[in-house]
C-alpha cells in the first residue's frame, strides 16, 4: 500500500451502507473497476460492520472509515479493519487520536487557517470539504501558491462532470464521491453497472 492515501486511485469511492449485505459485492464492485481505496463513512448503525466485512472478504480492498468525528470513533473504526480515516473537519483531541492510531488519515479542512494549522501540526494531506461549497477549483487554485506543500482529496459536489477539473490541480492527489455508486444500482444489486462507473472514475486523469 502506498504511504499515501491520495495516490491509491484518482477517485475514492464514498460508501454510505443501510445493509450490511451489500458491503462485499459493493466492494468487489469498486475494487474489480480499479477503485480500492474505499471510504465507508460511519453515518449508518451498520457502518463498522460492513468496514468488518470488506476488510475479511475483500484483500484487495483498502477500506476505510469516513466522517470519523470522535476519538472513540477512531479507536472502533481501526478495530474493525480500517486502513485509512477520513473526518469532516478537525480538532486537536480528534487529530491526536488519528496519529496515535497508526493508520494514514486525511483530517477535513474547508478555510486558509485550517490548513495553516495543520502544516504548523506536521500533516500535509487533507480532505477539503464540502469542496464545492467552500469554494470549489478556485479556492484550490488560490491556496496552491502560498501553501504548495498541502495536498487535497476534496469531497462534496464533485461527480463525473466535475472530478476531472479538480484532478487536473497540482495541489489535488484525488478526489472523494458517490457517483459511481448510484442508489438505485445498489439496491437492485447491479454490481456490473457499478463496476463499470467504477472503471470509467478509474480512468480519469489525475495531474501529478
């Protein structure tokens, strides 16, 4: 596995799973189009079953949890199998608790201060989130030239229209979304049409 999180693929895939059922298939899904990293947020009560599952089941998966917001959170997550963590923002207790849990995070930023902050922390790689909302490409743009050494997976807004404009950036290592996961495709069970979404986000261009 690579040190970083950012160069496993050019798209993450956000996983929100109601049915611990399908976190295998979708997964296989994913990893099978050429997406293995894959971020399975802690928003539903099957959450850390279906991290459990992924990481059994599927070796070529590297699961992770998503929207991790506490140090407990931290602690459950990797005991499940996560390979990686992801927040939605930051605070010093939840950052701590990722460095001490000896598994590569992405700690969420949306403002020039935060990251500030978290290079004065020694953390260089970063969720910006929500991506389209704080400002999309051209806040991206703006922080590059005073803060080259931060680099982002940003998350939020961001679908297939969209994703390449946000891989070309130097700053940008890859990009978080649902789009390959359609709602309606994994409650039919159509891991084919995933797999295929999962192919053509894999094939986007990424600039580094």
């Amino acid at each position: 596995m690579p040190t970083s999180v950012l160069d496993l693929a050019p798209v993450v895939p956000v996983v929100v799973l109601d049915d611990v059922a399908d976190a295998v298939p979708l997964a296989r899904a994913l990893v099978a189009g050429g997406l293995p990293a894959i971020e399975v947020t802690l928003r539903t009560p099957v959450a850390l079953d279906a991290i459990r599952a992924i990481a059994a089941a599927v070796p070529d998966a590297v699961v992770g949890a998503g929207t991790v917001i506490t140090p407990a959170q931290v602690t459950e997550s990797v005991a499940a199998g996560a390979r990686f963590l992801v927040s939605p923002g930051w605070t010093d207790v939840l950052l701590e608790a990722m460095r001490a849990s000896g598994v590569p995070y992405l700690p969420g930023v949306s403002t020039t201060s935060e990251v500030v902050a978290l290079l004065e922390r020694g953390v260089r790689e970063m969720k910006f989130f929500p991506a389209q909302a704080a400002g999309g490409t051209a806040y991206l743009k703006s922080l590059a030239g005073p803060l080259p050494q931060a680099r982002f997976c940003p998350t939020g807004g961001i679908g297939a229209a969209n994703a390449p404009e946000y891989l070309e950036l130097p700053n940008v290592g890859c990009v978080g979304g649902t789009w390959m996961i359609p709602a309606d495709a994994v409650a039919a069970g159509d891991w084919g049409r995933i797999e295929g979404l999962a192919r053509e986000a894999a094939g986007l261009r990424r600039s580094g």
